[in-house]
C-alpha cells in the first residue's frame, strides 16, 4: 500500500519515501528492508490453495484519532485464463493505525462455495450468494438523508453482474446488519437474491470503483478489461446509465480504474476532471489518468 496527501493530481501524485515506523510516510516498510513496502495481508502462496490476496475496496469510517481504515480483499486461490480466476472467500480487514497493520476480521468472510450452511455465529458465512461479493467497491450515501454505506459487489473474475449491499458505518464488521438490492425492495436475506433480477448492472463486469460525483450530481462507476468505462445513475440501485468508454481499447490498454476521491469532478460543482489510476495491460505498470466528465452525463 501507498499513501499520498497529495490533493492536486493535476500534476501526478507525490508520495513520498517509506519511512520505519511512520504511519504517515509513503509506504509501510521495516527497517531491515526499507526499500519495500511490506505485504498488507498476507498469503500462502500456494497455487490451488491461496495463491495470494489482493484488496478490491476501501474506506475510512470516523474522524480523527477515532478514524478506522477498512479494506475488503478477495483471497485467490487460482489463476485461470484472462479474466478467469478463482477465490475462496472475501473478506473485511481493518486498520486503527493508517494502515501501519490490517486484522482480517474472520466475521466478515465470504466463503465462495456453491452451497449454503448454517453455522455458529463466530463461524464465516457460507451461502451460496456469497458469490455476487467476491469483490468489491465502496461508497457513502450521498445527502443528509442517506446514512448509509453502499457495497457494490461482483464474482471472482470480469465475467459477472454486479449487485449491491447496504449498511450502517459503525456496521461494516458486521454482515448480519446488512441489507441487498432486491432488484424493486431491500432485504435482508443474502440467500433472496437472483443472478439477473437483483443485479444493478449486468454484463461481465470487472474491477470497478464507485463514488459520487458533485459535478454530475450522480453516482459514477468505472470498471474495464480492455479500455474503461464510465456509468452513471441518481441513486445507487439505479437505473444504471449505458456505458460510455472514457478510455477506448488502443495503444495504452488499460483494465481496474480506482478514482482518486481529491478528483475534482467529485468534490466541485464547476470542475470536470476525474483522476483514477488504471492498471497496464502490457508490462503491469500503474497509469495516473485524467478524464473530462460532460454535464450531459
């Protein structure tokens, strides 16, 4: 993990050197090894059992000393063909320290598995719908109205629909309190929901990120394997606007597009540009873009 307090991406991003110790240097990194940041979560990396885990999502709830930083990661057990790879669960880690450490917290796993189990309440969950949230992304409701958390969820892999869960902040650990999109109702039956008939978006759908955008007034989500997109919609459960390719398949072939939150476009009602790193197809190298959002979106 990076860190940056960088608020102009207008001219790249600053981050600067990790520094042992310090929860407000660019990187987490020891002593021993002060070149490299150090895994946030670790691994067992053994194909077929974990090959690694790879975070999907973030968000800081509270402010302050009390502020809390949470991550939901996929665990992977097993790489397949391009865009085809397996998970054995998903899961929510936390940090109090601005992600110095990360404590999976086992409550909130996800078992991938085509059944459903009733177990023990410190047990994982194992339902067969825990599928739909192998990966994720997160945003705050926006308004005074809307207290609370949105979970875009989508299946291990970039061949999906995606769906979406809501809960309260001081209720992210807790997956009992959370409710899903219906498709016309919130519920809080995880098992109610139906491949096509709950999903706010369908397609194969790929790593994504969500935010609201002040420019737009409207939720903005981005996701893309060969290029990237960009959807729209007033509420979180929709409807989704068609895509538009804010990034068209071409010599730079980019896939994963994370928006930056210091973005213009969704902190200003006057300034239209969005940043977002997107992932290289070619040599894995990371890309900072900027895109210019049209009001008409």
């Amino acid at each position: 993990m990076l860190r940056t307090d960088d608020d102009d991406p207008s001219d790249g991003l600053t981050i600067t050197p990790g520094i042992p110790g310090d929860s407000k240097s660019g990187a987490v990194v020891t002593a021993a090894a002060p070149a490299y940041a150090t895994e946030m979560i670790r691994a067992m990396k053994a194909d077929f059992v974990e090959v690694t885990t790879i975070p999907t999502a973030g968000i800081s709830i509270g402010t302050g000393a009390g502020a809390k930083q949470y991550v939901n990661f996929m665990s992977v057990r097993h790489w397949g063909s391009a865009g085809v790879w397996d998970t054995n669960f998903s899961m929510t880690a936390v940090s109090a320290d601005n992600g110095q450490t990360w404590t999976p917290e086992l409550s909130t796993m996800r078992v991938n598995a085509p059944l459903t189990m009733a177990l023990p309440d410190e047990a994982p969950t194992v339902n067969v719908n825990n599928r739909f949230f192998q990966q994720s992304g997160y945003v705050r409701g926006h308004g005074a109205d809307d207290a609370y958390i949105y979970q875009v969820g989508t299946p291990n892999g970039r061949f999906g629909n995606a769906y979406l869960a809501r809960f309260h902040p001081d209720d992210i650990l807790d997956l009992s309190k959370y409710e899903y999109w219906l498709g016309n109702s919130w519920t809080s039956d995880l098992g109610a929901l139906s491949e096509t008939g709950s999903a706010i978006v369908t397609g194969n759908i790929s790593e994504l990120s969500v935010a609201w955008s002040e420019y737009l007034g409207k939720y903005v989500m981005l996701d893309g394997d060969n290029g990237i997109r960009i959807r729209t919609a007033t509420t979180m459960s929709g409807p989704w606007s068609a895509p538009k390719m804010l990034v068209p398949d071409g010599r730079v072939v980019l896939y994963g597009p994370m928006m930056l939150p210091q973005s213009p476009a969704l902190t200003s009602k006057t300034d239209n540009r969005l940043y977002f790193n997107g992932s290289q197809w070619s040599d894995y190298n990371m890309m900072l873009v900027e895109s210019k959002l049209q009001s008409s979106w």
